[in-house]
C-alpha cells in the first residue's frame, strides 16, 4: 500500500473519516481560513467522563484570536460551550475531585487571571487579583489550594523613575523576574486575592511548576533570569513550604525543565539536556532525580527524539513523541530500561494528551489528511480511540486539495520527505504550477493535516482550487527524523536546505507534473531564511516571498533576543569565524538575485530583527531585482491579529497570482478593499 492509502486506512482506523462531498463545494476565501474555529489542548477529568477543550477562531470585530472552553462527555459525545465573550479562556484545569474547572482569562483588566467554574454550568468566579498578568497555574492534589506565576509587580523606585526620567529599558538589565504564589481555594471564592508570595529576590525566574503529591512542597524549573538566552541556565529546585526554603536539586549546564512528582512523591522526572550545552539541535531526554537531589539519571536514551513529559502514573512515565510526520503516546518504566508505544496505528497524528487520576483514560487531539484536528477519548491500557467532535463538519463546503507524504533524495543522497497537496481534480497527465512553502524552526514539521491554524500565513488551498501543487518541505533540521537528520544543518544552514527544496522540485519536474516555468517558494522565519538564502542563490524560481526572514547572520547574531542560537548552529560568532557566516548568509550571494522577491516582516520583531529585511530589500534593489517590502505595524516575530494576518495572505496571494498566473499586480499602498455598510444611523443621516 502506497502512504496515501496507508494515510486513508488510518482515517478509517481511528474513525477520524473523510469529508462527505457537499453539493456546492466552493474554495476557501482568506477570511474563511482566519475564522474557521480549531480544537486546541484537552484536558480529561479526573473520573474520565469529561474533557474539556478549547476552540479558537479569528473574530474580526474584536481583531483578535478568541478561545474559549468547551466540555463534551465522553461517554455521549454531547459536547456544550463553557465560556463566551469577547476574551479568550484558555489553560483548563481540573480540580482533583472534578467539582470544579479553573482557567485563565483575561476578561478583566486585560490581563490573565485565575477563574473558576462549575462545569454543570454557572458564572465563572474570579480568583485571583494579581497586579501581573498569571502565566501558569496548578492545583494542588488535595484541591484546597493553587499556585501560580507571575511577574512581580513593579517597584515604587522604578514607578517614581519612570515619572521623573520617562521610560527606558537598559539593555540585559532590570529583568522583571517571574515568581511564586499560593492562596487558599475558599478563602478565593469570597473575594480575588494576591495570594501569599513563596519566591522572591532575584536569584532566579520560574517556569514550570509541579505539586508534591502530599502538598508539602513544590518542585518547579527557573533560569538565571527571564531573558530568552538564559535558557542555558534553566535548573530543578524545590521549595517547602513551611518555611519558604528553596533548594536547588538539579544543577547541570543545558536547560532542565518541567518537573513532574513520581506518585509516591520520592522523585521527580523532568527535561534535561543531560549536561549539553550546545543542545538545539540535540535530543533532549527524560531524566529522574531522587526528590532531595543527587544525580540524574536519563531514562530516554533509547528514543530518539525529543519527548514531551505529559504525567508519571503507577504503571510509568507518560511522554509524547514525534516519528516522522507521526505523533504519539508513549511509556517508559522509570529505570529506563523499556519504552513502549501506546497510541496507534503508526501513522497517528495525534498530540495534547491528557490522562485521568488513575491512568485508565486518555483524551487527546488528532488529525489526518482528510480530516481536522478532533477531539478523541480512549482506554490507556488497550488503544481504541473515539471521536467526540465534529470540527471537520466545516470543511464540507470547500474544495480542498488532497494531503499526502513524498520523499526524494536530495543533494547529497539524504532522504528528505514533504508533504504534497495537490488539486481536487489532479490530473497526472497535466502540467501544474508549483508553490514551495517552508516552515520555520528549523526544528518544525509539516504534517499532512486538513486546514491547520499554520495556514494562516500562506493559503495553499486557495492556490490548489486555482490549479496548483503545493510541496512543503521537511528540510534537515526538521523534528520527527531523529537527531542525526536534525544535525545535518549545523555549520550548514542555508546551503544545505537550499538542496532539499531544490531537489524536491526536481522530483517533481520529474515526474512530468509541474510547470518549471511557474514555480516559486516562500516561507516564514527560519522558512524566510531559506526563502531568502534561494532568492539571492538560486535563478529557479519566478517567485519568492521572504516572511520574518534572516539575510545576514551577522546581522541576526549582534541584534536578535536569542544568540545563542546561532552559536549553537553555526559554531561561533562573526569576528571569530567570519567564514561560516560568509557561506550560510543570503546577503553574500547577493550579486546573483534575480527572482522578484516580497519581503513581509513584523516592525518589532527581536527574534529576527527588522534589520535583515531591509538590508534583502536594499540589496535585491542595488541589483535591480523586483522587491516589495511590507511591515506590519506593531508586532514581532509573529503576526497575531486577523486583519494584519490578512494582509498577510492577501498581499502573498497577489503577489505570487500575478507572477504565477498573469493576474495583476496591486498597487500594495492603495488596494481595493470592501465599502462599509451603512448603519441604520448613517443610512437615515444620507436621507436613505
């Protein structure tokens, strides 16, 4: 069986179904794919017979993304909207006993907040009165109290400092440290408090959080401070709390991260480097420590990926994991010496796992190329997944093309797969137009999943009802392939990926269905890296659209909010090995560029700082290249608005319809756009 069938027998398999055809199928419009509503994390209940999930969706009105908390019983699948309103509800957790659902939201003041709510229905309450914004939250197991993370509130010097001098920020300085906190459950439900504050100083900056099982103290990970390239530094400590003492438990160079009890509450399992420094592109693995320190030992060497801990339950150690585009549940016994694979068939796309207080069930979320992204429940100990949502029902009235896996060999003999959507109607006998999208990461991973939130930037299905292909590349360096594939880029960034891309273009020039005239590439972050690094290297292309892109690792290491990256890939810095940066940077193959090129590019990002683009877009104007250049006011590295997001993709769609299919070019600081409708007040003031 071909991995087109094997993907439709999977669809079969875990009753994820295909699409009924509806009887007037149309394509996609871009506000279609920015209000289409998407499941997101689950989370079961205790007993197992509720989980609850968010669903979130692009609301113009408000020019916001939205989620908000549904519950479906797991038994019927009646499912019902817990929340609503114009603010998101997000991060639903479960009390220990069930009785009620706590979540964050930022209904009041704009900023996070702890809210409770009985699931039988009712208003939610609000618990917490934090002058910062919470970022985490937890229970703790005998439900009487929680805890959470914030930053501290700003002090009165540095108010009166504002007031006086105006506001400025001194750079790798006056970090606001995230700290932690606890309150009472019922004393909460009188009236929001504060809670009382354990952590405090600035010896480190809290992450992840876990409660001991019998409540006496908490294990949570921390960095030196909260700035992004101290995430070298992230350590294990415990805090007891009758008397606030911390204590650092695991102290090794890498990041170690989310900490997790055994149910005895004698060790903790948590992430870890296991030492490496230099761990990008390194497998990270799961490590266990005595609850009073001592040394870790790791007990996922035989996985080769990187495993998200979800829980620590009698039978073993949950984690979820990444095989190729496949995504699973797995269990390790806590010595290490067995893993074992839960969730199936093998090429499951399945992730946000959850599990009951004993273990017996799980609910999680899954996709396949025929259908969204669903929510399913499931016994532990015997796989049988069943459907509890119905997201993919939206899909019906669109024409959407068909999602499969293909591989080729590259350059240098590396087999690279891509996941292939190809028009309704395909016709193997045809010529199409091809449209490479890229993902970022590097260390991301294109799936064959049907209308993904990670649509937003580029609307291949769009293109696909115009008559396209559209190949997505998991170049080296993806996740899902295992360490060694993912260290095929290090020191060769660029080069190396320009020859994946390539190659996947000439596997399908092969086999006589595209148009070599009509092919083009874009791609977002490390994606608009690649984009870039093709359009200043590579004549193949009609067509390029860089999306938060680098152009200049020299440019990217003295000004981005994370340099370690780039040491970690590239193995030093400019002045020491200017060589390395010479060879992966697009700027240097500059006097080649011939490809129009759109550069789209956020005008506060700091991951990639806005310097890169201007320096393609000067460079590409220095040679005479075709070059549009758009920055989307006010965001960063991502855009995160409906309106801008769809600039986004209307300003892609133009720009690759006019040099792919002939359509005219826009004039991007004067479109067309839609009249207002008049209210009812306008339309009796025009006398109408």
């Amino acid at each position: 069986m071909n991995r087109r069938g094997v993907f439709l027998s999977l669809a079969l398999m875990v009753t994820l179904g295909a699409i009924a055809a509806p009887a007037q199928p149309r394509v996609p419009t871009v506000d279609d794919l920015l209000t289409i509503k998407s499941v997101g994390g689950t989370q079961i209940s205790p007993d197992g017979k509720w989980v609850a999930y968010t669903v979130g969706y692009g609301d113009f009105k408000q020019d916001a993304f939205i989620n908000q908390i549904w519950l479906v019983a797991s038994d019927t699948g009646k499912n019902f909207q817990l929340t609503r309103g114009d603010r998101s509800s997000t991060n639903p957790r479960w009390s220990p006993d069930g009785q009620w659902l706590a979540f964050l939201s930022n209904r009041q003041d704009d900023r996070n907040q702890i809210f409770v709510i009985n699931p039988a229905g009712g208003e939610a309450q609000q618990l917490t009165k934090s002058e910062t914004p919470v970022s985490n939250f937890a229970w703790s197991e005998d439900g009487q109290t929680i805890a959470y993370t914030a930053t501290e509130p700003t002090p009165q010097p540095l108010k009166d400092r504002k007031d006086y001098l105006g506001d400025y920020d001194v750079v790798r300085e006056g970090y606001s440290y995230v700290h932690l906190w606890t309150f009472s459950v019922r004393e909460a439900m009188n009236a929001p408090l504060v809670g009382k504050q354990r952590t405090k100083k600035k010896d480190f900056s809290i992450d992840s959080l876990a409660w001991s099982p019998d409540g006496s103290s908490i294990a949570f990970s921390a960095t030196l401070n909260p700035d992004l390239i101290q995430g070298v530094t992230s350590d294990i400590y415990l805090i007891k709390l009758a008397d606030d003492s911390v204590k650092k438990i695991v102290d090794l160079p890498g990041p170690d991260n989310g900490p997790r009890f055994s149910p005895d509450g004698k060790q903790i399992v948590f992430s870890s480097a296991m030492g490496n420094k230099v761990y990008f592109a390194s497998n990270s693995r799961l490590a266990v420590v005595p609850v009073e320190g001592g040394k870790a030992n790791s007990i996922s060497e035989n996985f080769d990926e990187n495993p998200g801990l979800v829980d620590w339950k009698a039978d073993g150690i949950y984690f979820t994991g990444l095989r190729r585009t496949a995504s699973h549940l797995f269990r390790v016994d806590p010595t290490g010496s067995k893993i074992a694979k839960i969730s199936a068939p093998d090429e499951l796309m399945a992730g946000s796992f959850s599990l009951t207080r004993s273990g017996d069930r799980m609910a999680f979320v899954a996709g396949s190329p025929t259908s969204m992204n669903e929510v399913f429940v499931s016994d532990t100990r015997k796989f049988s997944a069943r459907k509890l949502t119905n997201m993919t029902e939206q899909a019906q009235a669109f024409t959407l093309g068909a999602r499969e896996v293909i591989s080729w060999k590259s350059q240098d003999g590396t087999t690279i797969e891509g996941v292939l959507i190809k028009p309704a109607n395909f016709d193997a006998t045809r010529k199409y137009p091809l449209l490479c999208i890229i993902h970022g990461g590097p260390t991301g991973v294109d799936r064959p999943l049907l209308l993904t939130p990670d649509s937003r930037y580029y609307p291949a299905d769009i293109w696909a009802a115009r008559g396209a292909l559209i190949l997505k590349v998991n170049y080296r360096g993806s996740a899902g392939y295992g360490e060694t594939f993912r260290k095929l880029n290090v020191r060769n960034l660029g080069v190396g990926d320009a020859w994946d891309v390539l190659s996947g273009v000439d596997y399908l020039i092969s086999k006589g269905w595209v148009d070599k005239s009509k092919v083009a590439c874009m791609g977002w972050s490390q994606g608009g890296y690649i984009s870039a690094f093709l359009t200043t290297s590579s004549d193949r292309f009609a067509a390029i659209s860089v999306g938060a892109g680098i152009s200049n690792w020299s440019t990217y290491y003295y000004n981005t909010d994370i340099t370690p990256f780039t040491i970690n890939y590239l193995g030093n810095d400019p002045a020491v090995d200017p060589e390395i940066y010479q060879k992966t940077s697009p700027m240097s193959y500059i006097k080649s560029a011939k490809t129009p090129t759109l550069i789209q590019h956020g005008e506060l990002d700091r991951r990639v700082p806005i310097a890169n683009a201007y320096e393609l877009r000067q460079g590409l104007e220095d040679r005479g290249v075709k070059v549009e250049m758009v920055v989307y006011k006010g965001f960063g590295h991502g855009i995160t608005k409906p309106k801008s997001m769809r600039a986004v993709m209307q300003h892609n769609l133009a720009w690759f319809n006019h040099y792919i299919w002939g359509d005219p070019l826009p004039d991007f600081t004067a479109p067309d756009v839609p009249k207002k409708k008049e209210t009812k007040e306008e339309k009796k003031a025009d006398g109408n």
